[in-house]
C-alpha cells in the first residue's frame, strides 16, 4: 500500500490505464497530491491522440496540467520491458529505470511490475485506500469511488481495496 508521508509527493511514471481511470473515478487530484507525475511519450499520444483532444474532460485536463508542467514528458533510456501495450513498456521501463512508483491500473501489468521487476506499483483502488485511511478522503466517498470504477478495472485490482476501505473504522 502506498504510505502517505506529509510535504513529500514521490515521482512516479504514468501510464494512460492510471489516468483514465483516476479521472472516472473523480481521483487525478489525489494523484497529483501524492505523486510528481511523469509520462513517456508514448503515454502522451495515447491519451492526446482522439482529435481533437479539448473536447474530451480527461485529455483536457491531461494537457493543461503538461502544459502547466505538472505532468512531465520523460521517456526511459531503452524500453527494457517486453510484454503488455507500449504505453505500460514505456511506464514500466522508466519506473524500473528510475526507481520511480509505476501508476498502472491495468492488472497484469501492475502485478508484472511489482511481483517481476520489483516496483512500487500503483493502481486506482490502491490510491483510493491510501487516501482514505490517511484521513483525506471518508471510508463512504472511498467506497463510491470505488464502485464507480468497478466497470472498467479488474476484481483483482478491486476486492482487496474494498476490504481495506471496509476495514477503516468510521
């Protein structure tokens, strides 16, 4: 689970699955709040690339935040990484090259970056628990925000934060 320390947000690499389920979840705030966020490029045309990007919420508000330099374009050296899409080679390269958390939401790839290269991964559910029992975000808000991305994010990914959630006392 990620730990919450005051004053200090951590770099981390992120990958387009991560975005747009922060953003469904009404939860880029929280990430923008913990972590100083990094995406390759290949990250940046996946999220960017529907033209035209100012008419859809999440890629707007992806490429103010480039433009306003809170979310940095970095690209890993070498693309070490060869399974999953580009855009989680790409973020899982730079995390591992780096020593930077990885921000994924897509399950194998979250997994394969913890349990493979040994990363700090992050992902959606795991943000929402983190928030929740550091006091920022209340155990119902939490449990909303989880069951709105229920859809779109893997049991895998799901049951333990709803336990976890379950678990903060209210």
């Amino acid at each position: 689970m990620v730990h919450i320390e005051e004053h200090r947000r951590r770099p981390a690499a992120l990958d387009t699955s991560f975005w747009n389920a922060a953003c469904h979840a009404e939860s880029e705030g929280y990430a923008l709040q913990l972590f100083t966020l990094h995406a390759p490029r290949v990250v940046v045309e996946e999220i960017e690339s529907e033209q035209p990007p100012r008419t859809r919420p999440k890629a707007v508000l992806f490429l103010q935040l480039r433009e306003a330099a809170l979310i940095r374009v970095v690209d890993p050296v070498k693309v070490t990484v060869t399974v999953f899409s580009p855009g989680e080679r790409a973020v899982l390269s730079l995390a591992s090259e780096r020593k930077w958390h990885a921000l994924v939401n897509e399950w194998r790839a979250h997994d394969y970056g913890r349990d493979v290269l040994g990363l700090e991964t992050v992902s959606v559910p795991e943000l929402l628990v983190a928030v929740c029992y550091a006091g920022s975000l209340g155990k119902n808000e939490a449990l909303r925000l989880l069951r709105k991305l229920a859809p779109i994010t893997s049991p895998q990914l799901m049951l333990d934060a709803t336990r976890l959630i379950g678990e903060v006392p209210t």
